[in-house]
C-alpha cells in the first residue's frame, strides 16, 4: 500500500566476522602488546637506571691517577659519593667536571698492587633515576719510570726513559733535531710538557702523551724563549718561565724573565703572565701540593714571591742567596736560603737554610752559622715529614752529600758517604721511598773532573742504597 511512508528493511552489520583478515588481528594484537608494555613501565617506574660512559684507569694506572667515572646525566653527587669505594681501601677527595666523577686518593696508590672500583647500586640521577646494579672494574698499579735529558756532551738532546729496576731497558721518548731544554711530568705521569729550542734561537713548550705519543705545541713563542714548564698538581694549570725578545721593538731588547700560566682546561690552552702587573719578574715557580699557593723568585726586588690563589695575597721574603724557595706541600712553610760569612782561618761565605712559617711568621734555622755545612739544594717528601738537603761539608767528606733532615728540629742523617761522587739535583718519588738524583762523579783528589759526565742514579731513602741508570744523562724526573 502506498500510503506515503516509506518501508525500512532490516540493517545489515557492516562489521560482520568475515571482515577481519589475519593481518588485522596481528595489528591489533601488536597494539595490546605495547600499550600493555606502556602500562607495565609506567607501573614499574625506569629499571634500566643509571650507567656510566666511561671509568678510568683501566687495566694499568700510575701511581698518582685520579679514578673517574663518566655518568650519562647529571647526578646527584653526594649519592654516587657516598657508594664509590676501592679494595684496597683507600680515602680520598672528590670533585666533579659536569657528569664526570673524580676522585683523588690521598696517598699515592702501591705500585705492583691490583685495585678494584666499586660503585655501589643506588647511586641516584637529578631525574630520580638510580644505578639499579652494583659496578667493579680493576687496574693494576705500574711501577715508577725515570725520565731523563740525553746525551750531557752532545747535540741534540732528547727525553729518554729507564725502568727502575732495569737500566738496560732505556729508550728514546722524543725525537727532536734542534734538542730539548728542559721537562716537566704531569702529576698523574701520563703526559710530558717540554720546551724544545726553534732553529731561530727561541723556545717553545710542547707536550707528549705518553700512551699514544701524540704531540701538541701549547705555545706560540715566535719571538720569545718559553721554557721551564712546571705542572700544577691538579694537572690543569702550567707555569713557565718567559723571555720576550721584542725584536721588532728598536733599543727595547729583551724583557727579563717572568712566569706565565697556561691553563691546561682549555684547547688550545689559553696562556697569560701569573701576574697583570709587569713588574713582577720571576723564575723558579713551585706550587703547594694542593695548588692553592705558589712560589717564585722575583729577581727585580731579590725576595721569593708567594702568591695564594686564594686570597689574592703576596707574601715577599727577603732573601741574599738569590736562589729558590722550597714551598712545603701543605703551601703553609717555605725553605729559603741565606749567605752567611763563617769567621775562622780563611772565612768562608757559606750557605744556609731556614724554615719560614707563613702562618705564624716564624724562622726555624735548618743550619747553624758556625757549622762546616754548605746547604745547596732542598726537597720536601710528599708526605711533608721530611727533607732531603744536598751539602757540602769538606771537614767531613769530599763531595756534595744527602742529608735527610728532620723538618721540626733539624736533626739529620747523612743519606750517601760516597767521597767519589756529588749529587747536585735530585726528586723524591711520589711514595717518599726513594730518590732520582743527578751524579757528577769526582777526581781522585775530589774535584770535579771536566773529563767526567752526569749519571742518573735512584738512591733508597732510607738506606742510601743506590742503582745507577743512565751515563751521561741529567735533569731526571720521575713517571709515576
């Protein structure tokens, strides 16, 4: 019937079974899959954690290394402190350079012994994500090497190399034709800052990567004589002794020495004077132990300078030696020197040293005026307990002897009783059990002989027992 109303049939379901294909229900089971795995993370929280990028040393260290461990983000510091411990235990300080851990042990680390770092689980990111495992890795200590200047006669010199115990094991480190001046160790003994002489008369300072044997020029002393590097113990600083030439300057001519810084945190390393004010000249920089005071001579006021980082402070002691102060490796003493005339048949001006307290202004005499002594060259051990001083005393025994002293009332002992040899210049190693020390063997009647050349010895600190190196080598230092 036709009554104007329009018959509807029954709807038919567009979503019938026949419509799903298998690959339909495989898109659809991944999609539960991940949403599951969404829901279970956000149930769960993060278990992956935190890791580390990087941990050094591996496999071998010096005996000075610092142990650093790289996160991948930033921490919260006193968490991962707190769990990072060695075996053998050892204490130590802390610092941090953005994600990266260091930590600086207190005493230098056993050479020959196995150490193993432990990062304890829970060590905690800024995000609030932690180490969900505990860490270990192991290095093992090396024994010191001797670095040294070679040949003492001849043309060019270069830095060689010699274990310890085996002096046939010496090798060439650098291969300089115009020669290398001097050299200074890096305090964790993997790099060498040296300056080598330019073919034009000036000097600039290089360094060597011992471990890849890479080479880098830190300066650019085109018309001056750059030399003397000496590290700061952190390893990020260098001061150096600088001569500008100022050639293009008419009726200038040189400047007189003054100490520059590079600092080693910056590439290429940014250098500049110690001082903004010129007038201060100085050579023979020497730092604290933990960098915040450093020692120089000033050559235009005839004092040593002592500059505290700290403060900004200057400290000036007079001396008449002219000759360097020995700065104690808590910076808070100072070794200086003073000429003294000795009355009696024929006097003598004779060397003498004092311990000055910076703190307390105080001076302890290290040498009495009326005695034979001859003081010439002064080292602290590491630990600062002791002194090694080289002296001349004719009355006793040819030749310059150490003397190991006693830094808080002057008593000593003679270290070496060799009439046959002096020894000019020496180092403690970083352990304070044994010393590097340049020889100059003598003549018969105990002069020194022209015909004789230096020789390189390591001399225990507690027997005088020695072992000599090299021939005809000088300016040794050691590598950690």
């Amino acid at each position: 019937m036709d009554d104007g109303v329009a018959s509807l049939s029954a709807p038919t379901s567009v979503l019938s079974s026949q419509s799903f294909s298998s690959f339909d229900r495989l898109v659809a089971l991944v999609m539960i899959v991940a949403v599951g795995l969404i829901l279970l993370t956000i149930a769960l929280g993060d278990r992956v954690g935190v890791s580390l990028r990087r941990v050094t040393p591996l496999e071998n260290a010096h005996s000075t290394s610092a142990i650093t461990l790289q996160f991948d983000e930033p921490m919260d510091r006193p968490t991962a402190e707190t769990r990072l411990r060695t075996d053998p235990p050892t204490t130590g300080t802390f610092s941090w350079t953005g994600t990266t851990l260091n930590y600086y042990p207190d005493a230098p680390l056993n050479p020959g012994t196995s150490y193993t770092v432990i990062l304890e689980r829970g060590a905690r990111a800024e995000s609030g994500r932690e180490m969900v495992s505990e860490y270990r890795y192991n290095f093992t200590v090396m024994q010191p090497r001797v670095a040294y200047l070679y040949p003492a006669d001849d043309f060019p010199q270069n830095i060689w190399v010699v274990e310890v115990d085996d002096p046939a094991s010496a090798q060439q480190l650098t291969f300089s034709p115009s020669g290398i001046y001097d050299f200074s160790v890096s305090p964790d003994g993997s790099q060498i800052a040296f300056a080598e002489n330019n073919t034009n008369g000036t000097m600039d300072i290089k360094l060597l990567t011992l471990d890849t044997g890479a080479l880098l020029q830190l300066t650019n002393c085109a018309d001056s004589t750059c030399s003397t590097p000496v590290w700061r113990p952190d390893g990020r600083m260098i001061a150096y002794e600088r001569i500008d030439y100022n050639t293009a300057l008419e009726g200038i001519g040189a400047s007189p020495v003054r100490i520059w810084t590079l600092d080693m945190n910056s590439y290429p390393p940014a250098t500049r004077p110690l001082f903004s004010d010129l007038q201060i000249l100085g050579y023979n920089a020497q730092w604290s132990a933990d960098g915040s005071r450093i020692a120089l001579v000033d050559r235009g006021t005839s004092a040593i300078l002592v500059y505290d980082f700290t403060t900004g402070e200057t400290l000036a002691i007079p001396t008449t030696s002219g000759t360097y102060g020995a700065l104690s490796p808590d910076g808070r003493q100072i070794i200086t020197s003073s000429i003294t005339l000795v009355e009696g048949e024929g006097a003598q001006a004779r060397v003498k040293t004092q311990i000055i307290d910076l703190d307390a202004n105080t001076v302890f005499p290290l040498s009495v005026p009326a005695d034979s002594f001859d003081d010439k060259r002064v080292q602290w051990s590491p630990d600062g307990t002791r002194l090694v001083i080289s002296r001349d005393n004719p009355n006793l025994i040819n030749g310059t002897q150490l003397y190991v002293v006693n830094p808080v009332d002057g008593t000593y002992e003679m270290l070496t009783d060799d009439p046959e040899y002096a020894s000019t210049f020496f180092y403690w190693n970083p352990t304070g059990t044994q010393l590097v020390s340049q020889r100059l063997p003598l003549g018969a009647n105990g002069m020194s002989d022209p015909l004789s050349r230096p020789e390189i010895w390591v001399i225990d600190a507690v027997t005088g027992d020695g072992i000599r190196l090299a021939h005809n080598g000088y300016l040794p230092r050691w590598i950690p």
